[in-house]
C-alpha cells in the first residue's frame, strides 16, 4: 500500500513539474515576444491599437500610406465634426496591404465611411522591403487574412513562413532592443485605446505651392497596385459602404503623379466613387507651404489642423457621418482624450518655439484649462507691461517690493500665492512628478527652475492633462530667455 501511494505522489509529483515548467516556458516565450516583436509608429502599433478600439465604435476609417496617418488629424475631426474616425495605415504601404487592413478592420468594425489615401499609385514594384513589409503585417493578429497579406507581400514559400513567424525580425532585434520595447507603448502612456493612429509631426521644412499642367494624360499603374486598387473598391461595395479616395496635399506633386491620380480617379468614376485630388485646394484649404510641412511629403502640426479642417467640412457637406459629441454613453470618451492629448502638445511646442514677449503671452491666454501657469517674480523692477496685464496685477495687488510675487493661473484666473510657515506657497504631485512653489524658488522633481532661469519674470507652465512640463523661460528686459533646463 505504502508503495502504491509513493508511486501515485510520485506520479502527481512530475505532473505539477511539467505543468510547471510549462508555465515558466509559455510566460518566457510571452515575454519574449513583447520584448522582441516589432513596434512601430507608422504600420505596427496602428494595427495593434487597433484591436483595442471597441467594437463598432469607428465611424470613419482611413487606409493608406503615412499621408493618410501624419496628415489626417483624428482629434479635429473629432473636436470639430465629432466624427470618431481611425488612421489604419504604414509607411509606404502598397495597396495589397491597404486592402488586407480593411479586411482585418471590418471583422469588428461598421464604418459609416472609408477613406482611401492614393500615393500607392506611384509605388512601381511589385514587393516591398524587408522594413516595409514588416511595418505593414506585424500589427496584424494571425489569421487566415495575415497570412493572405504576407502571400501577397513576399515573392516565395520560405517567405510566407519566415514572415508569418517574424523568425528574421525576432533575430535581428537582439542588436538594437532598447528600453522602451519592455513596454508595449514604447513608453508613452497616453497612446493606448485613446491614440487613434494619427501621428503629429513636430518639423518645419519650407516647400513651394504645388506647379503642375492642366493638360496632362493619365498614366496607369502597375498591374499589381491597379488589381488591389480595384479589390478596395469592390470589397467596400459588396460590404455596402460608401468609399472616398483621396489625395492628400503633398509638397512632392508633380506633373507625373497628377497624371497617375488622373488614372486612379478614371477608375473611381467607373465604379461610381467619388475621388479628390486636394493638392488642387491649396488656396482653400489656406495652406502656407513654407509652414506648414513637416518634410516634402508631409503636413505638419499646422498644416495637418488646417488640411483636416477643411476635409470636414467636405465630409459635412458631402457625407451623412453622426456627430458623437454628445454621445453620453461612454463609447467615444476616448476620442475626446485623444483631442486634449493631441492639442496640448501642439500647444507645448508652440510655446517653446516663441521668443516674442507679447505672442508669448498671447499663446498663454489661449491655454485651456488643462494648464497650471506660475509666475515668479524675483524682482518687480523686472515687470514689463506685458507681464502686469497678462496677470492683471494692477487689479490683485500693488507691485511694491515687499508684496506677494509668485502667482498661479488656472481657468484664466489668477491667483496670489502666499508661503505658510516653512515657506512652501503650492505643492501637488501629478503621477511621478512633483511640483512646489516656495519663497526662494519653483522646483519640478529635482530641478531647481529658479535657479537655473536666473532672476527676472521666471513662468513655468505645467500641462497637467499630458503630466508634462510644458516650458520654462524668464522674460528679462522684454525678452523671452530660455535655457536647456
């Protein structure tokens, strides 16, 4: 008996270390693909944010290349239109994988609208590169469609398998793994459910106002493009819903991509869709070449707000999308979200970026709420005019040498900071970070503002919506000053 029951304790005994080491192998391989697969801003984290959208939420879906995702600005489309609309799109991305995204997007998804973006009419070979190609099915979740997408991606068997278990990629990655790719967001918090694939681009390069001949000739596009083009437009027709091609302003256009949008837009008119080509709306669109680009293909963070404006109220005037506004159940919470995060930091950079004292304060005034201004004084003879309007001293307090000079402002109302007895006049932590407010100086975490701005009118905007300091400066003679602090 004895025998029978080591004999069973010793059977259970190697079950729960099989299942064990099971779990520690299944946990390490779950590890290592977070750690190792490709992320990436402009193709993979897009589709994989995508899942995450709920269900039946996106009324408008864009597809297409980084024209579609840097000049397509979901947060306007929403403040504005209260459309809540996703940029599902990759770097170069041919039409094949335009094509397999809309797919994969309409397995949980109804939109009202799909926008197609049209610069693939210009992409002449047949296949990809290795980065582009992963940039555009890495996001995808494996499936019959993923792998339909790598067919159509790569030119031979190995190549389906190799792409379909990332086996090349994964490898690859041991020489250039950083920090940030332990953290699905690489690190940045806020681009979760609530990104919504748009991506804002910070960069000014002047370009010139478009030139191009009215008489041109259509010029096709390859065989391959021209088949997935027509497969767009036929899988959104058998799906009853409604398609917009687009093509977005670009500071490239030519002669030569007019001529091939001219072929895309003939093939639209066969299949009753509608096309626009808005390089031809400059003027309209009120677009300001030298600033509003971010590179020779690219909108900006200006250009991409004005572009999109405008695009809405196309989408107004020409389609019947629900404003969700007003939608008090929950389901496009995160697009509001995603508006405050996409504005705040087009906010921040236009701050940091202006030295003139009176548009500094003017770009102050326009802050919304979601900002905690504060002003120290460390002398009033450094007051200029500016500084006493823009806080309304005259009204608060006098300007004598032994009066209050620290101030915060918050809704556009401001207030006079007192110190209590161990000289501390505001204290709040936001997340990590900590902020105080004493007689001597301002102090962010470690950082010694005051002391590292020097004496004059110190201001130091803190954006509490993104938990981030938005800009330091000292305003000294009338002049903006700003250190690397």
């Amino acid at each position: 008996m004895k025998d029978l029951i080591k004999k069973i304790l010793k059977g259970l005994l190697d079950t729960v270390r099989v299942v064990a080491f099971l779990l520690v192998l299944t946990t390490l391989i779950i590890i290592w693909n977070s750690w190792f697969r490709y992320k990436s801003y402009d193709g993979s984290l897009m589709m994989e944010n995508f899942y995450e959208q709920p269900e039946n939420s996106i009324d408008m879906l864009c597809i297409g290349s980084s024209h579609t995702f840097v000049d397509i600005n979901t947060g306007v489309l929403w403040n504005e239109q209260g459309i809540p609309s996703y940029v599902l799109g990759g770097s170069l991305q041919p039409f094949w994988n335009s094509y397999y995204y809309l797919v994969e997007a309409l397995k949980t998804q109804r939109p009202g609208l799909v926008v197609l973006e049209a610069l693939a009419v210009n992409l002449d070979d047949d296949y990809s590169d290795h980065g582009m190609i992963i940039n555009n099915i890495a996001g995808m979740r494996m499936s019959m469609n993923k792998l339909e997408a790598i067919r159509a991606s790569v030119t031979d068997t190995d190549g389906v398998i190799d792409y379909s278990l990332l086996f090349e990629e994964y490898h690859e990655r041991y020489t250039d793994l950083e920090l940030m790719d332990i953290a699905d967001d690489l690190g940045d918090e806020v681009r979760t459910a609530s990104w919504k694939g748009f991506y804002d681009y910070y960069r000014v390069e002047e370009q010139v106002h478009p030139s191009y001949s009215e008489d041109v000739d259509p010029i096709p596009m390859t065989n391959k493009q021209e088949y997935y083009y027509r497969m767009i437009i036929e899988y959104c027709q058998a799906e009853g819903i409604p398609l917009l091609i687009i093509v977005s302003p670009d500071g490239g256009y030519c002669d030569d991509q007019r001529a091939k949008y001219l072929y895309a837009a003939d093939i639209a008119e066969e299949y009753g869709v509608d096309f626009i080509d808005f390089n031809e709306y400059y003027d309209d669109i009120g677009l300001d070449p030298s600033e509003d680009f971010g590179d020779i293909g690219h909108l900006n963070y200006s250009g991409n707000r004005k572009f999109t404006s405008y695009f809405g109220e196309y989408l107004d005037d020409n389609y019947d999308l629900p404003d969700r506004r007003n939608d008090n159940s929950g389901l496009y919470d995160s697009w509001e979200e995603n508006y405050r995060y996409l504005e705040s930091r087009a906010d921040n950079y236009v701050l940091r970026r202006t030295f003139d004292v009176g548009q500094y304060y003017s770009h102050l005034s326009e802050l919304s709420d979601d900002y905690e201004i504060f002003v120290y004084v460390t002398d009033n003879s450094h007051l200029v005019p500016e500084t006493v309007r823009y806080l309304g001293i005259n009204g608060i307090s006098c300007q004598r040498p032994f009066d209050s000079n620290r101030y915060l402002i918050q809704g556009h109302r401001t207030t006079v900071l007192t110190s209590d007895d161990n000289g501390l006049c505001y204290e709040e932590f936001h997340g990590d970070h900590h902020l105080a407010v004493c007689e001597d100086s301002i102090y962010y975490d470690t950082l010694d503002i005051v002391e590292d701005l020097h004496e004059g009118v110190v201001i130091v905007t803190y954006d509490t919506y993104n938990g981030e300091l938005a800009d330091s400066v000292v305003i000294v003679l009338g002049e903006v000053w700003r250190f690397d602090v």
